[in-house]
C-alpha cells in the first residue's frame, strides 16, 4: 500500500480535520505561536496559553516583543517549558520586525532563515511553511514516524528529512493535501496508533507489522 492510498484510508475515516484551529483575526501569526507553543506538549496546553495571549490581545508581533518577558512566561505557563518558550517567541517577533518580507521569501530560502532562528527546529518551521503560509511542505513529527515505522514503510531511526522525502517523492505537493494527511496522522495516532497501540479497530491493521 502506497503513502496516497494509506491517506485515502484515513482521510475515510476522519474526514477534513481544518486544522490549523485559531480564534483571532492574526490567524498567521497566530499559528506561528501555536507553532513555538506546541513543542514537547500537548495541544489542549497550547489552547489555553494562547487562550490567555488572545485575551490579552497579544497575538501581534509588536506586542509579543514589547512585552516582559516574564509576563509572558506567565501567561504561556499552560503550554509548559515557558521560560525557554517565552525567550523563543520574543526571539521570533523581533526577527520578523526586523525583516518583514523573510515570510514571502521562496519556500527554501525562507525554510533556511527558519532554521537559523534560535528555537526553530524543522517541524516548527514547517508548520510554520504549511499552516501560517500556506504552502506544500509535509510536516514531520512523532506520530508520523511511528505510524510509518510500524507499517516498515520507513526506519524508526530514519532522519527527519528521510521521512519528508518519501512524502514529497509519492505525493502531489498540494498543500490542502499535505495540510489534511498530517492531521488524520495525529487524529490516528491519538485514536489507534498510540504508544500502547488499540489495534483492534485500526483501519490500517491489515498492513501494519503489529498485527
């Protein structure tokens, strides 16, 4: 079974997921948040530290940066690491002020500049590519190397940018779909494919090595 086929199978299941969920009118710079706040945690953490930016109507690059960090340690505190996280999205907002127009750069360039930001690692800054910016890049996180791993479609050890290959090489780069198949991946994870997987309704049990 092929990686478009595995996603026709799940996307049977779960449907269009709409991910990624906002709730303020910077809904870019918003993701870009929830990009930073999702790191090591869960998204129900991440909902309630940007339920608190939002209230305080901080989801704004300006402000972000004006902002002591400490306060904003505190209100980021639900997403955890809030320290470290609060110096990341201060880091962030200040390096977009700085260059306003790095976020309409080619789509390897602008991964490039990315990285190079402290605390932007590759699945944050292609979250960033494909949910904020809309463009085709697949996400790779840990759901999706084990979902892929247990189907021996790929090595458990095998590098980040292995995975996103074997992606990119079988699948159109389309970014509603590579939006959609990353989302059934983490839906799937959650539901079935845990780890202590529930193989007895897995959908995907006919071709994974665990069953």
């Amino acid at each position: 079974m092929n990686t478009l086929e595995i996603y026709k199978k799940l996307n049977n299941r779960y449907g269009n997921l709409n991910w990624w969920p906002t709730i303020s009118k910077n809904k870019q710079f918003e993701v870009i948040i929830g990009a930073i706040l999702t790191q090591n945690t869960s998204w129900k953490n991440v909902e309630k530290a940007i339920s608190n930016l939002h209230r305080e109507n901080l989801i704004d690059a300006k402000k972000i940066a004006k902002i002591p960090q400490k306060r904003l340690a505190r209100l980021i505190k639900p997403a955890g690491y809030y320290n470290q996280k609060a110096e990341k999205l201060k880091i962030f907002a200040n390096y977009l002020l700085k260059n306003p127009n790095f976020l309409k750069k080619e789509i390897h360039q602008l991964r490039k500049e990315l990285l190079s930001i402290k605390g932007i690692g590759p699945e944050t800054a292609d979250s960033i590519i494909l949910y904020a910016l809309n463009r085709p890049i697949f996400v790779i996180d840990a759901y999706t190397r084990r979902i892929f791993s247990r189907l021996g479609i790929c090595k458990e050890d095998a590098t980040y940018e292995e995975i996103q290959q074997m992606f990119h090489k079988n699948l159109k780069k389309n970014t509603k779909l590579f939006n959609n198949y990353h989302a059934v991946l983490v839906e799937h994870a959650k539901n079935n494919c845990r780890k202590k997987p529930k193989c007895d309704d897995c959908i995907l049990s006919g071709i994974c090595s665990l069953s």
